[in-house]
C-alpha cells in the first residue's frame, strides 16, 4: 500500500478552477502537510480533494468569512498564520483538523493579507519590507524559517509574485537576473521568471505547489506547465539534459 502511495507521488502539474476563476491561488492555500480549502468551487476544484486526500488533512474552511482564504492565510509544514480577523469558531474547526505538530496562530498586523504578503517554504520566508517587527518573529518562531524582507521586481507583494517550494520557485517574469541571483541565495532553490494562466505575472494566484504536486489555474498553457514541472522538479521521469534543453528554449523564446 505504502509503495503505491509512493507511486501516485511521481506527480505533475494538474490544471484546476475555483467556479469560474482560474486564479486558484485564492482559494486554497497548499503545505507538504495540509491543505486549506475554500467552500464551493465547481468539479474542477474537486481535484485537490482527489489527489490530496491520501496524503494529507485536507480542510474545507472560511477565513474571516470570506472564501479568499488561499490570499489571507500563510502557512508551512511547521505552521500556519491567519490573519486577526479570523473567527474563533474558524480558527477552531482549522486546528482540529490539522496534524498536532502543526502550529495555528492569529496574528494582530494592519497588512492583513498575509498570503500576499509573505512567502516561505519549509525553511526560508520572504516578507512585506513594511510587516510590524513582532510579526516577522512570529513568523519566524510558528513557520521555523529564516526570514527576509524582500521586494519581487519591484513589488512588495512578494506573496502574489512567486510562487516556491522546497524544491524551486517561478517568480514574476520581469524579475530581473541579479535579483533572481539574489533571491535565489536567500532562499537556497534555484528560480525561474514565468508566467501563469496563460500569460499572468501573478504567478500566486495561478500556481499552488508543494515538493511533489503543483495545481495551475485552466488557463495555464502547455509552455507554462513544462517550466511549472521542471523548475518545481514534479516530472522525475523525464531525463535532465532534455529538460535543460527544453527549459532554455522556453526561456529563450520569452
């Protein structure tokens, strides 16, 4: 049983939507332990559940009453953050039905956006230049990562720019070569500058990935899918000097 649970992880990038939206980074919010989901969604959302429920919680909630929970709420292996606006009866439901080594946290922060705001994966976060001081420790403390206040491409949204994992990261297409040098240092994977959905530089609400599944909104093309599987190593099977090529024509043609 083990073995073929091991077998369905030799996964790739799969296409879903949320209704109509393809900008499924709003509604779900991924880890390598957990996964949150927003309530609805049509039969293409059905496919987080399918793929997921296996292998991990995988937790229908509201966050703050809304469905934007993958926007709002942070979280890693180690931990997970929501924002102050977050019920009491929410905040509930989501610890109950995470793994007990996983610390739920409110924290009191005017940026209450905090799926915009920060990034991280099971070790390094970049942060919002203007987060309060006492939240980048709480981050640091519940995720257990090394953080880093940083801009992507000029943005401070760092959150709805990239997308990372343990394994890789895509970062907005107008990163530049020395700041994906340099974001690459901080966080210790190797990045790639894509886009998502067909074209879209916000690469969050597009992408949602752990170290061994990525979900792209519908629209995602083919092209954007192949740099999805290779930057985020999700296709073990294919041999890497064809990916190299492949990933450098792709570049080359963007």
């Amino acid at each position: 049983e083990q073995g073929k649970k091991q077998g369905c992880r030799t996964t790739m990038a799969i296409r879903a939507q949320f209704e109509n939206s393809s900008e499924i980074g709003c509604f779900a919010k991924l880890t390598n332990s957990y996964c949150l989901l927003a309530h609805g969604g049509s039969d293409h959302f059905k496919v987080f559940e399918n793929e997921l429920i296996d292998h991990m919680p995988v937790v229908y909630s509201s966050i703050a009453g809304t469905r934007i929970i993958g926007r709002l709420a942070v979280g890693n292996k180690h931990g997970l953050l929501l924002p102050n606006t977050t019920s009491d009866q929410e905040m509930l439901h989501i610890r109950n039905a995470l793994p007990e080594s996983v610390r739920v946290q409110r924290i009191e922060e005017r940026l209450s956006a905090l799926g915009n705001c920060i990034i991280c994966n099971d070790y390094v976060a970049l942060i919002h230049p203007d987060l309060d001081k006492e939240t980048e420790e709480i981050i640091a403390d519940t995720l257990k990562v090394e953080v880093f206040r940083q801009t992507i491409a000029g943005n401070a949204l760092v959150g709805s720019y990239a997308s990372i994992s343990n394994q890789g990261g895509l970062v907005h297409p107008k990163t530049t070569v020395e700041e994906q040098d340099e974001l690459s240092s901080l966080l210790q994977i190797p990045l790639v500058a894509g886009t998502i959905n067909r074209g879209s530089d916000v690469i969050g609400a597009g992408l949602v990935v752990n170290d061994w599944i990525a979900f792209t909104g519908l629209d995602t093309t083919a092209t954007e899918i192949s740099v999805v599987e290779n930057i985020f190593k999700l296709n073990s099977g294919t041999p890497s000097a064809l990916l190299s090529n492949m990933r450098n024509s792709i570049i080359d043609t963007m």
